[in-house]
C-alpha cells in the first residue's frame, strides 16, 4: 500500500468519526453508543443516591464533575482528536504488514472464527479480552513508566461510578495496541461487539460505583441477560415488541432463576464487584503485594487463579488513592499531559519532580 492511501485512511478517519458521532447524538437508537453511555451512568447515579453503600459520602462526590467530563473525553472526545484515525492507520500497516511477511495471510479470509455461531464467538470474544486487558492492567502496574499514566486514574480519593473512566489517554493507546495482536489473530478484533461493550461499561462502572449489591441479585443479572441472548439469537434487541413468545418468556425466567441460585453463590469468584475493586485503589497496600491487587477489569476469576485476589474485610471505609495523592494534579489539564510536560509526579517520592 502507497503512503498516500495511509494518508488517505488517516484522514477519511476524521471524516467518518466525526459523521458518526454527530449521527450518534442526532439519532438515538438502541445500537448508539452515547445514549447507552448516558443511561447506563444516570442508573447507576440513581442507585448511589437511593442506596449509596458509604452513606456518609455526597452524591457529588470529590471530583464528581472531573470524572463526568473523562467518560466522555475517553469514549467519544479522545477519538475524535486523533485516536481513530491514528488508529486506522496501524490496523492497516498491521494487517498489511502480516501479508508481507507470510506471503498473502489475510487475517480477514483466514478468520478463524468465522464459521462459529454467533453466541460462541460473543463468549470467546469477552474472555479473551477481558484476560488480554488483566495482564496490560497487571503491566501498567508493573512498569514505571506506564505507572505514571495509570496513576490518574489512582487518584480518584471518593469513589463513585464515574470513576471507571477517569484515565489518561495514554491508556487508550497501551490497551488498544497490545490487546489488538491477539485479537486479530483469532479474529475476534475484527468483530464490532456491541454486547460486550454496553456489558463491560455496565459492569465497569458497577465495579466503581458506591453501591453493594446481593450476589444473588448480581447472579440474576447475568442469568437474565443470558435468558435473553439466547431468546433473541443474539440479533434482536426489540425483546418487548417482536419476542413476547410463551417459550421466550419462560426461558428468560428459567436462566434468571438457574443465575439467582446456582450462580449467585459463586459471583464473587467470578465476577468483579465494588467490594473487591475498592481494595484495588486502596492508599495502602500489603508490602507483598506493592505493585498492586485485584486486577480484573470485568471478571475476578483471573485474580483467584494467578493469585492476585485480596479482600481481608468489606473496604467499605478504607483511604484510597496511593501515598503522595495529595500532591498529585487535580485538574484535566495537568492530567492528560501528565508524562509529557518537563515537570512529572513521581510516584516514588511522592512529589512532583523536574527531569
């Protein structure tokens, strides 16, 4: 491929992600990303105001309006800057690149997954990337330098749901890279998996939310939404209007009731939850454990089988934040620029330092 049709992918993705989020916001459907994001943040600020689980803690939080600006900023603002049009480009020069050096390996004809039912390659499509992003989460961590990014989203002190997207945009760019390669050669990444993204949002800002939720409950969720992908074919979500089928309602009830008795008891194992994530952004961490706990994004089965799980007690009141989040920078500005501006926060010293 000429330089120039790269050039061409780069522009073309301002164009067309600028068309789509205008369409999004113009055109609410059920397929649209930013009114889901919306709903799905306005259900869980009702739940923190009805039945907040730190009852002491205001509903506008510390940072409350900081973080409402990050979830949009980092799901529809940061891709439109420069992120989806840069990213074209490297999906282009990756797949183009595989075809020079295996001869003609087209990762699209040569999709493994193509020829598997849909509801499979859902399933296989959301573990997988949910593992993939357990170990890039395990690295952010683990790395100094990509510690310095992670740490905004470190800093949040009052937690609430909105917290699950307060992150530097250099996360973006570190997950979408290095879960990309694997993803594409299973074929999972060239799939748009809507279901998994609206699942994921919901249950990332649940993770963060100021709210405690019986796992039975929790376990009927996931049953239900089981009951109806399967109702649907995984195609329709008009379930109200066009699927009101006698056998339709009766598996929805028999997957939400198998979810509240057989899956209630072991949510806890595999799913994360407020309970466990909140000893993630403890302030202080077991010396053992320095680089950090808990580090499922949508599932907790990983943390319990690689060791990393650890909730002593309910962490409903314990510090959050790390030593030195005093100092750290409290505003968007100073964030997002945050590694690459002469003057950094070092996590270590816990003070802001000159390179």
């Amino acid at each position: 491929m000429e330089v120039k049709n790269y050039l061409d992918i780069f522009l073309n993705g301002y164009q067309g992600y600028a068309s789509y989020l205008l369409n999004e916001i113009k055109n609410p459907s059920w397929h649209n990303y930013f009114y889901w994001l919306i709903g799905v943040s306005l259900f869980f600020f009702l739940l923190e105001y009805l039945q907040p689980w730190r009852k002491e803690q205001k509903t506008f939080r510390k940072d409350f309006w900081l973080d409402f600006f990050y979830m949009f900023f980092n799901f529809f603002i940061f891709s439109l800057i420069i992120y989806n049009a840069a990213s074209d480009v490297i999906v282009n020069l990756f797949n183009d690149g595989i075809m020079a050096i295996t001869g003609g390996f087209d990762l699209q004809k040569s999709n493994p997954m193509q020829n598997l039912p849909l509801w499979s390659i859902l399933l296989i499509g959301f573990v997988v990337r949910d593992f993939v992003q357990w170990w890039v989460h395990r690295l952010l961590h683990k790395s100094n330098w990509l510690w310095q990014f992670h740490q905004v989203h470190h800093s949040v002190e009052e937690m609430g749901f909105a917290a699950h997207l307060r992150y530097h945009w250099m996360e973006n760019v570190v997950y979408r890279t290095l879960e990309y390669i694997p993803l594409a050669l299973l074929g999972i990444g060239l799939y748009d998996f809507f279901i998994i993204h609206i699942f994921t949002l919901a249950w990332g800002h649940y993770n963060h939310s100021n709210i405690s939720i019986d796992k039975r409950i929790t376990g009927g969720i996931i049953g239900l939404l089981i009951g109806i992908i399967i109702s649907q074919n995984l195609l329709d979500f008009n379930l109200f209007i066009e699927s009101s089928t006698m056998t339709s309602i009766l598996l929805i009830i028999g997957s939400l009731l198998v979810g509240i008795i057989l899956l209630g008891p072991v949510m806890k194992y595999l799913f994360n939850s407020p309970e466990m994530h909140i000893w993630h952004h403890s302030y202080e961490l077991p010396e053992e454990r320095r680089y950090g706990i808990n580090f499922g994004l949508t599932l907790a089965i990983w943390d319990y089988l690689f060791g990393t799980a650890y909730i002593p007690h309910t962490g409903r009141d314990i510090k959050l934040g790390f030593p030195g989040v005093e100092a750290f920078p409290n505003t968007f500005k100073d964030q997002v620029t945050l590694g690459f501006t002469k003057k950094n926060f070092d996590a270590n010293s816990h003070e802001r330092i000159k390179e």
